[in-house]
C-alpha cells in the first residue's frame, strides 16, 4: 500500500499541472492548450491564403502585355490627329498681312501731322488778309494777293496736285492706310478663328511648345474661347501678338505632325495596321 502510494506521488511530481482522475486523461496544461489552439488558426488560414493567391495574380495578369501596347498607341494616334485636325487653320495663316511691315510709323505720322497743320495755317492767313481787304482794312491789291494765296494753298492740299511737287503721304493717307491695314488683318483674324477658336484649340499643343504657356498670350487665348478675338483687335500691337502666337502655334503643328507620322511608322514596323491611321484632310 505504501508503495502504491509513493508511485502516485512520484507521477505527480513528474507530470506537473497534469491533473490525474479516475477514468479520464490528464487534463492539458493551459500554457499548452493555448498553443494547440493557435497552431490549428494558422493552419486553417494557410488554405485560405494559398487559395486567395491564385485569384491575386490572375487579376494582375488580366491585362495582356501584348495587347496594351497597340492599344496605347492608337489612343495616342487619335489624340495627335485631333490636335492636327483642330489647329490646321494655322496652315492658312498670311504672314505679311499680319505682319504689317507697311505700317506707317509715328515719326512719318507725326510729319505729315506739321505738314497740315502749316497748309491750314497758311490758308487761314490767306483768307484773313482776303476778308480783311473787303471790309477796307486793307488794301485792294494786298486783299487780292490774299485771295491768290489762298487759292494756291488750297490747290496744293489737292491730291493730284500735291504729288506733282512732293512724294511724301499726306496726313490723311496715312490713317487711312492704317485703317485699312487694321481692318484687313481683323478680317482675316477672323476667317483663321472660324467659329471655333483657332488659337484657344492649338493652345492644346502647348506640351510640344512651352512659348504657349506664356502669360502674355493669356487674354488673347481668353478672347479666342469666347469667339471675340478679331473684335478686340484694335491697334498693332495686338495683330503682332496675334502673329507671334501664331507662329508658336505652326512650330508646335509641326512638331505634333512629325510625331504623328513616326508614331504611323512605328505601328507598320510592329505590324499594328490598325494603330497606322491617316491624318483627315484639311478642310
């Protein structure tokens, strides 16, 4: 019996925290059973992540490599040939009409100006010394020599006659020829904006120009979207900007079409016939 009871205590010892009763096993260690328990978690979540995997990377290869690059280069085939479409109005553009190279300056505008201000002056003296003769204050034949003087100076204002003895434009010509030059280049402002804008549509090539981007072509581009451009330009000045902008505008078609026609080749050499699309024909 004594025995019997030592070899009870002597499991005991052995097996700590294991708790032995009359026909069941030991109960496990809570240290143990925690452990039991989360290794099983893990390896019930191992399946699950194993099988989102193979759903992970059927998503990332949806997109086949092969067809994504002819569609890239179609959509970028389409977005040059609109901006090709949409600014080749600038082809049309008249260099020396907008240029103005025939504008009279100030210095000829401010001669001409003393020039009739000297006719004026004479044929009002003329006339004084006419009058002043018939109402006696002098006399007769210093009022006729008013009167002839006066007729000589009214026949040199006289176009035909005036070019006899000088070359030089008279005031008058000249603002004439300046509303004429103004009105011509307004007019064909206009026909080169059409009723779309031509300008604000071929600010759209600006990534192949940067002097688009410029501040000072802003109201300009303001004015062309809202179909008022050719009105607002009154003096000179804004025909030149006009002309610059232009100009900007035709090295950036140029450009645009040069990466047109390579991007056309570059499909043909990769066999994309459908990516080698012709540029629409000017209107």
């Amino acid at each position: 019996m004594a025995q019997n009871q030592s070899a009870a205590e002597a499991l005991t010892e052995a097996a700590p925290g294991a708790v032995l009763r009359p026909g069941r096993a030991a109960d496990p260690v809570p240290g143990e059973q925690n452990q039991s328990v989360g290794a099983g978690s893990r390896a019930a979540e191992a399946p699950l992540a194993q099988s989102d995997q193979p759903d992970q990377e059927l998503g990332e290869s949806h997109e086949n490599p092969e067809e994504a690059g002819p569609v890239r280069a179609e959509s970028r085939q389409r977005k040059l040939r609109l901006m090709l479409r949409q600014c080749d109005r600038v082809l049309l553009m008249d260099f020396d009409l907008l240029a103005m190279n025939e504008w009279p300056d100030n210095f000829s505008v401010a001669a001409a100006r003393r020039s009739r201000d000297l006719w004026l002056f004479s044929a009002l003296v003329a006339a004084i010394v006419f009058l002043s003769g018939l109402t006696g204050f002098v006399p007769a034949w210093l009022a006729g020599g008013g009167f002839g003087a006066f007729v000589i100076i009214l026949l040199l204002g006289i176009p035909v006659v005036r070019s006899i003895y000088t070359s030089a434009p008279s005031y008058l010509d000249l603002l004439i020829k300046r509303q004429r030059m103004m009105r011509d280049a307004r007019r064909h402002a206009e026909h080169l904006e059409s009723k779309e804008g031509l300008i604000w549509q071929c600010a759209r090539m600006a990534d192949f120009n940067p002097a688009l981007k410029n501040t000072r072509f802003s109201r300009l581009l303001r004015l062309s979207e809202q179909k008022a451009l050719p009105r607002a330009l009154s003096r000179r000045e804004h025909v030149r900007l006009y002309l610059i902008y232009l100009l900007e505008a035709e090295k950036a078609y140029g450009r645009v079409q040069a990466a047109f026609f390579e991007g056309n080749q570059t499909a043909i050499d990769q066999g994309w016939q459908a990516v080698a699309i012709e540029p629409e024909e000017r209107a």
